[in-house]
C-alpha cells in the first residue's frame, strides 16, 4: 500500500486463479481479467452479463410508478390538440429531459413548448409564479415537470387552485409529503417495485416518451417512425445520465452504451453543431468522457449562466444556421464559466489559508460577495476534492441578508442528512447525499458553519488527506499497449459507480524534464520511462507538482490510462491521479 500526502492507495484484493480462469473463460487479456476480479466480477456468467449492455435488458415503462396514468394524459391531450408545456430544470438533465419529450410530443403531431425557470431569478424547480403565468397564458394547458417538482407541494397546490393540469416526473430525493392529487412519475416512490432506481430525469423523460409512443401504436409497441425517434432519443438521454452523475449501472448503462452511438448516428442538427464546435466531430466514436468533459459543460453553461431556454432551443432547432450560432454561443458561455470557476476556486483556497483553523475542521463552509451562483456548485466540488471533505459555497442573493450556495460531499458523507440535522439555521434547503443547495440569513452563518462542522465530526469517519485511492491492479508498461486499453473499454461506458479502470506503476523514470501546459501553467506533461517502454503522461490541474517530481529520480504513479485519437493516430496516455517518490 502506498501512502501520499493526498491519498492512500488501496490495492485490490485478488486471486490469481480466478484471474487466469476468468480470462481462458471469456477469452480476454490477463489485465482485463484482473480488473474484473479487482471489481467483483468472477465468474463467466457475470463477465458476459456486465459485457452484455443490449437494448433488451431495459425494462418495460409501464412498470415505472406513475407512467401508465401519465402517458394516457399526454395521449389525450395530443389527440385533442391541447397545448402540452415541459416544465424543466436548467442543468443538462433538465435541458435533455425537456428536449426530449418535447421531440416526442411534436411528432406525435401534438402541439408542446417548453419552459425553463431563470436560474438566478427564479432558483430550481417549479415556482409559483411560473405556475401563474402558465396558467394565465392557457388555463387548459397540460404542464410536465421533468427532472423537478417532487418537492413542490405548494407548487402542486397552486397549480390546482388555478385549474392547471400538472404531471410531475422526477428522480430527486422526496420529502415526508408528496404533491396531492397530482400524478407523479419517480422510480422510487414508496410501494414501487421498479427494480432500478438510479434513472436521472432524461431517463425518467424517456421512459414516459417510451410508453406515449407505445400508445400511439398499437398498445404495446411504437410505429416504425415513433421508434426510430426512440433511437435516436437514447442520445439525448445518455447525455443526461452521464451530466447528472447518476451511477452507471443497470439501465443507465445500457442507455449510455446505445446512447453513445447514436448520438453519432443519429444526431439532431444542434446536437451535431454542438459536437463541432466542441471539436469533436472527427472522432471516430464518442466516450461518456466527451460528454462529461466537453458537452455536458457546454449545455450546463447555458443554464449556470442564466440562459438554458438557449439550449433547449439547440436541441430541438431545425434550423442549421441558428444550430451553428447558438452552438458557437454556447461555447463561449462555456469559456466564461471556466474563467469564472478558476477565480472563484483561487478566492476560496485563499480564503481557507487565510483563516487556518479551518483547515482543522472536518467541513468547509465558506462565502465570498463575488460568487456567482451558477458557478458556485461546480467550484465546492473542486473544493471538496482539494482539502478532502465536504465543502459548502455561499454567495449573495436577490436580498442583501441571504446567503444562497451549493454543498458537495466528500468520501460518501451524506451531506443532504447534514444540512437535515442543521435545518434550524437555514431558510430553504434540497438535494441528496452528495450535492445540496441552500439559503441562509447572514446573520446565522456562524451558527451553521459551527453545527455543520460538529455534525460532520460525530458522523463522518474519513479524515481529512486520508480517502483512499482504489487501485484496480498493479501493471508494468509493458502492459500498456494501444489493443490492451482499448479491450478494457468492453468495461465501458465509464462514470459514477464505473470508474475507468485505476492502475499503479512502480520505480518509473522521467525520460524528460516535467513540462507546465494551458493557461498560468494549470495542467502538467510528463514523459515517462520503465524499463525500455517510454508513455506520455499527463496531470490535469496539477501544474504545481512539476517541481516537486523534477527532484526525484524515479516515481511511483497512480493513473488511467486512455486511447488519445489524434489526426488518425491512436496512442495511449496516462492520466495521472496521483504519485509518490520511489524511496
């Protein structure tokens, strides 16, 4: 076991026999092998089901709670032309849920809009006002949450006293109560027996989407045109699976799996825009990466800066010249939304030195006048991960006396239960265990850092710099060849719950003096030796190691190694997470 400054790592636990079984068995590479046992999957029957990731193994809508009652009512109201408004969130599960059921409802030859609440102005979910306006533009409209409204109990209620017709569909963690006389669509609903609970709201959306289609045709399966929009929705769902960082097992890696590849296939004219001018379009295949790391952030820009009804707008455009500039948008919204995370992630580091009790403390809460908050959750996550432990960002609101922010957890503490625990001090407050948001008057501030602080320390065992860094084997770079990682993307779609596959090396050499790279030197390159096998290497992030490894003689690492496709070439590259001299 190797133990760092940032982290220990912890090697996997496996036996060799079941190695060398598992990979005669399904015929695979030694390291494949390893990592499977290194994840508990030992024997034949479960490596083939893991590998399996067929459309089949989705289960039938009508099983989901809620579904059957809500896909009548949106069949009724196509079949008499009422208007049908998608209510969605502003993230990228918002943005793809709406996306897609509005597609869905304008093929059906229904007539649908959507509306998507100002994040500074309105905040999350649904809203009375909103609900008000709606209901004031057409009374005999039928409004559908996606990814929201769970929670919305006054919501709910306003929208009846007013004669609205509201669907609620939605994934996030619910109260005591529910919404009353209002049709509810949730995986985990008390009483369900849905047997996986983990969809984000783009797969709740496609579901619906799944069994509206289904009505339309014969009852039980879609006609050949509604399915075929099933297919190519599969993208537009696997692009909010993987931005909502659900788990990616079960159904959500079947649709992530098919999802891939037909956004390739079968993509709309935005969603294609959106790929160019993320620069991806000449990859032969897209990974669950691209979406994480460059399509996702480029929707969410939209709507942590104010303006998601723009990405909607991309997504459901037929026009190819609005799809190129709104693209183009887009991405620059996504330049200024980086420019923003760095300055506001410097602030907060700053902020933590700048008070060094703090630093003592099993949880961060901080606030600055500055932040803004659509950036502010992306940043607690950074800072989080920096110091290693949950970490609470607060910034200013419309009134000068609250605070509002985000909170992200750190090594699986539930912070959701902590801010239950601490609700005395807070004016509102939502999310689950890992990622919440709140508002706070100023003037409790203190008290709620300080019972914060105290809950996390009675409930949380992992000390602050002690999570550890799960390895999944021990390799030599011999081992690494272009055909051996490209076989471990049979492990693949990679996220939440499936990492890429962890590997360590040992007593590796520097075949060139470490090298600094993006903008203030961010990012650091390295080219590595073992033995007579040189790889390129890179940290992103960790600029500030350069020196400190450049006085080593050799190392040890902690990385993933990933395909980079570049002008037709192929060649692996390690992404380090982590490394320690080798003494």
């Amino acid at each position: 076991m190797v133990s760092t400054e940032r982290r220990v790592w912890q090697y996997a636990h496996v036996d060799q026999e079941s190695i060398r079984r598992l990979a005669a068995e399904l015929q695979i590479s030694p390291l494949l092998a390893r990592v499977l046992v290194a994840r508990k999957i030992h024997t034949r029957e479960m490596g083939l089901k893991f590998f399996s990731r067929k459309l089949s193994e989705l289960h039938d809508p009508e099983q989901l709670p809620g579904i059957s009652q809500a896909a009548d009512r949106i069949v009724e109201a196509i079949k008499h032309q009422r208007l049908i408004t998608i209510y969605g969130d502003y993230d990228v599960d918002g943005v793809t849920a709406t996306s897609l059921l509005w597609h869905c409802i304008r093929l059906a030859g229904g007539r649908s809009e959507y509306y998507i609440p100002a994040r500074l102005e309105e905040g999350y979910g649904l809203n009375s006002t909103a609900i008000e306006t709606l209901a004031a533009q057409d009374p005999s409209q039928l409004v559908v949450s996606v990814d929201c409204g769970i929670t919305s109990l006054i919501e709910a209620r306003r929208a009846r006293e007013l004669g609205l017709e509201l669907i609620i569909t939605d994934h996030h963690q619910f109260a005591e109560n529910f919404p009353e006389e209002t049709i509810l669509v949730h995986p985990r609903l008390p009483g369900s027996s849905y047997p996986f609970g983990e969809l984000c709201g783009a797969g709740v959306a496609f579901k619906l989407a799944w069994a509206v289609c289904a009505r339309l045709g014969d009852g039980k399966k879609a006609s050949p045109r509604m399915k075929e929009f099933l297919l190519s929705a599969i993208g537009l769902a696997a692009i909010g699976t993987v931005a909502d960082v659900v788990p990616l097992t079960g159904e959500n890696r079947v649709l992530v799996h098919y999802g891939l590849s037909t956004i390739g296939e079968k993509s709309s004219i935005g969603l294609k825009a959106l790929i160019k001018a993320a620069g991806l379009h000449e990859k032969t295949s897209l990974a669950a990466d691209d979406i994480g790391f460059s399509l996702g952030p480029r929707i969410n820009a939209a709507g942590r800066l104010g303006q998601a009804r723009l990405a909607v707008e991309l997504l459901t455009t037929d026009n190819e010249d609005r799809a190129q500039k709104l693209a183009a948008y887009l991405d620059e919204l996504n330049k200024q939304r980086q420019s923003l995370e760095r300055k506001m992630f410097k602030q907060a580091k700053d902020l933590v030195n700048d008070h060094p009790a703090w630093s003592e403390e099993k949880a961060l809460v901080l606030t600055h006048d500055e932040w803004h908050a659509g950036v502010i959750g992306i940043v607690a996550g950074k800072v989080a991960e920096s110091f290693q432990r949950p970490a609470i960002l607060l910034g200013p609101s419309t009134s000068a006396d609250i605070l509002q922010g985000s909170g992200r957890s750190f090594a699986g503490f539930n912070l959701h239960e902590g801010l239950v625990a601490c609700r005395e001090h807070l004016i509102t407050f939502g999310g689950h265990h890992a990622a919440v948001g709140m508002k706070l008057s100023r003037k409790h501030l203190d008290t709620f850092r300080a019972s914060l602080v105290d809950f996390v320390s009675q409930n949380h065992s992992v000390e602050p710099g002690s999570a550890p860094l799960p390895i999944d084997a021990e390799v030599t770079f011999q081992e690494i060849s272009t055909r051996a990682i490209e076989e471990l993307d049979l492990l693949a779609p990679f996220g939440s719950a499936n990492p890429r596959p962890m590997f360590a090396a040992t007593r590796v050499e520097l075949a060139a003096p470490p090298k600094t790279m993006g903008e203030g030197g961010r990012h650091l390159s390295l080219l590595l030796k073992q033995h007579d096998k040189t790889l390129r290497a890179v940290a992103f992030g960790q600029g500030e190691w350069a020196e400190e490894i450049a006085a080593h003689s050799a190392i040890h690492l902690a990385f993933q190694p990933i395909i980079n496709e570049f002008r037709g070439q192929r060649n692996v590259d390690l992404h380090i997470k982590d490394w320690a001299p080798a003494t």
